[in-house]
C-alpha cells in the first residue's frame, strides 16, 4: 500500500491555483482547487484538510477520502471546502491513473466518444471588441462561443439598452452564420423582469443556450423564465454538489447543467451529478473558465459520459492577461481544437504534463485576483 507523504499548493496567475500531492513511491498528482477571487482562502481549507483527513493515507482510496473529506467536518458544502476538496480530487485521480497506465476516463468506464466539442469565451461585457474576437476565435478553430448578455445592467433597463443588446447579438448570428453556435451568458447579473424581457427578445437568433439568467437562488424565477421561452437554460457553476443540484434537476428547469470540476466536488461527484442529470433528461456542460488541470479534468469527464453537450475552454479569456493554460504544461498539444472539437487523449492520469518550473516561477508572482465591484448608478451594489 502506497501513502500521500506530501503536498504543495501554489497560487499563480492569472487567478488559479494549484495543488501536487506525492506518494512515498514518487507519484506526482496534480489537482486546481480554485474559487475565483478567493485563492487565498481555499489554499487554507486545502492545507486543513491535507493535514487532516489525506497525509498518511492510501491514495488509492479516492471514495473514502471523498467522504471522509465531506463528512468528518460535520459542516460541509459551500463553494469553500467543495474546491478545496474538489482540487484534492482531482490530484487523487491523476495519481491513480499514472499508478495503473490508463488515461483517468478509462477508470470511469471508458470512453464513448472520440472527441468533444468545446468553445470559447468572447467577451460581451465590451461590445466593441465582440467582433474582432469572434473572428479571431472562429480562425483558432472554434465553431461554438459564449458571451455576457451586456456588461452592469439596471434593474430595468431602458429600451435603449434592450435594442442595443438585441442588436448585439444579431450581428453575432450574422458573423458566425448558421452552422456554428453561441451562447449567452446572463451570469446571475440581471433582475427577474429584465431576464424575461431579454430571454423572449434573444429566443429568435436560435441560442444554444443562456446561462445563468438569474441567480440560482431564484429557483421560483427561473421557473418564470422556462415558461417564457424554448430556449435551452443553462445553470450551475454556483452549485457545489448533487445535493445542491437536487431542486433543479428533480423539477426540470434547467436542461443543461453546468458543475465546475473545480467547485463541485472534484471528478468523484461530477460523474455522479451527470448520471443524476441523465435520468431525467438534461445535459452535461462542464464550466470551465479556468486553468490546464481543471480544464484536462472536465475533459476526462467529457469523455467518458453520455449526456454531454459541449465543453468550455478558457482558451484566449480575458483574465488570462500575460498567461495562458497551456504555457503551464509541457503537452499543451492535447488541447488542440480541430474544426471545434479536442480529441480524445490516452496519456495515464488527467493526461497532462505540468511544468514544474514554470509553474514554480509563476507562483512568486502569487497575484491575488478579485472581480470588479460594480455600481448602479444610484452607487447601490450591481451584480457582476
């Protein structure tokens, strides 16, 4: 029986951090344990729980761990200690791949497709450079985006607004055409009267979806909303576990759901809320606004499950000033997009190779990311 003897977390840019943990026979596992905007506080709950529940243990028992991590604590859930224990995860995953030389969607069940569609973040906070990115993204090989609705937005906004968002996206369904798609992301930023006016008026230029059109805490809002429109809704990244995911699924408002493999419990859980999704008819989108681990990790997922719609990529996001995920690892190649797709890749564990050095520089830097605050422009708190 091998044993986890030590870990390490770094924080690097743009936003993201990382966490190796080593056996006693020199296996490396990696995992991101990250919650935007709040590194600082989840590399303390990934050290407690390091400290107390994995050093010394079998890596080999990644369920027991799981749990031990999840309910020994008597206080659980929450965005905090789910990405601490979710970036534990996923390193637990790698270890066990790289241990048996399989690729980690082999211990899931093995593959049933052989590439997945992914897609990329183009902006729309900024109208202005909404164009020039969609063009740049489409010439990188992409053939499905998403945007923001509109950057700070009232809580009922004046028809000027209404007609330059709708306008927005019209060109957008002229520059992609017809045979790609876009998403729109309303990030939990607009009040309930001001989602439906925007859900019934984007319905037309044929959405893959929106996402978020109000906080997940309105679940009795979100129910408004799917009875307006036949648009595709999309939800999730603010929920931490199946538990979390329950209302949801169970009441058929959301038909795509969307767990971050970085907040939601790792690779152990997200498997489990993709098969919970699939019995009653909703699809798979892992969010994955991140970095290389989070991203070869959702794939892995991707992989290996049925219902999956489409996989996001942080590829060319706008938090990724100066840095890239691929320059944190030594592979970058599996992450080629060809004609939309990443093929599958067989390489033992999450599949990539970091680059300890890059990432040991990077992490001097430590930069602490936080989102912008907005304000209405009465100075009350706007959602961003």
């Amino acid at each position: 029986m091998s044993k986890i003897v030590d870990y390490r977390t770094y924080r690097v840019p743009p936003r993201w951090l990382f966490v190796k943990i080593e056996t006693d026979d020199g296996l490396k596992g990696w995992g991101e344990p990250i919650l935007e905007g709040r590194a600082i506080t989840v590399e303390a709950a990934v050290k407690e729980l390091m400290d107390k529940y994995v050093l010394g243990r079998d890596p080999e028992d990644i369920e027991g761990l799981w749990n031990i991590m999840y309910r020994s604590g008597f206080y659980r859930g929450g965005p905090v200690l789910m990405s601490a224990l979710s970036g534990i995860d996923q390193a637990l995953w790698d270890i066990k791949g790289k241990r048996l030389g399989v690729p980690v969607h082999a211990l899931l069940g093995g593959k049933c497709r052989d590439k997945v569609k992914v897609y990329r973040w183009v902006g729309g906070d900024e109208p202005g450079d909404l164009d020039d990115a969609l063009i740049n993204a489409i010439s990188q090989g992409f053939r499905a985006f998403k945007m923001n609705v509109s950057g700070k937005l009232e809580f009922i906004d004046n028809l000027r607004v209404v007609k330059s968002i709708v306008d927005r996206i019209q060109k957008v369904r002229e520059i992609i055409g017809d045979d790609k798609d876009f998403a729109v992301d309303f990030h939990g930023r607009v009040s309930v009267p001001m989602a439906a006016e925007l859900a019934r008026a984007l319905e037309p230029f044929h959405p893959m979806f929106i996402e978020e059109p109000v906080p997940p805490e309105q679940i009795e809002a979100l129910k408004r909303i799917r009875d307006l429109v036949s648009t595709p809704i999309a939800l999730g990244e603010r929920l931490y576990s199946r538990w979390d995911f329950k209302p949801y699924i169970e009441s058929n408002l959301v038909d795509i759901v969307q767990p971050d493999v970085s907040h939601a419990g790792g690779i152990t859980e997200v498997k489990k809320i993709a098969s919970y999704a699939e019995i009653h008819g909703a699809l798979l989108a892992i969010h994955c606004p991140l970095g290389p681990i989070a991203l070869a990790a959702s794939l892995q997922i991707a992989f290996s499950v049925y219902n999956y719609l489409i996989q996001e990529t942080s590829m060319g996001i706008h938090y990724n000033v100066g840095v890239e995920l691929t320059d944190y690892v030594k592979n970058a190649e599996i992450f080629r997009i060809d004609n939309g797709y990443i093929n599958v890749f067989d390489l033992p564990g999450l599949g990539i190779e970091m680059d300890e050095e890059v990432v040991e520089e990077m992490s001097m830097k430590r930069f602490d990311w936080m989102n912008p605050v907005w304000k209405h422009n009465d100075g009350s708190i706007a959602e961003w």
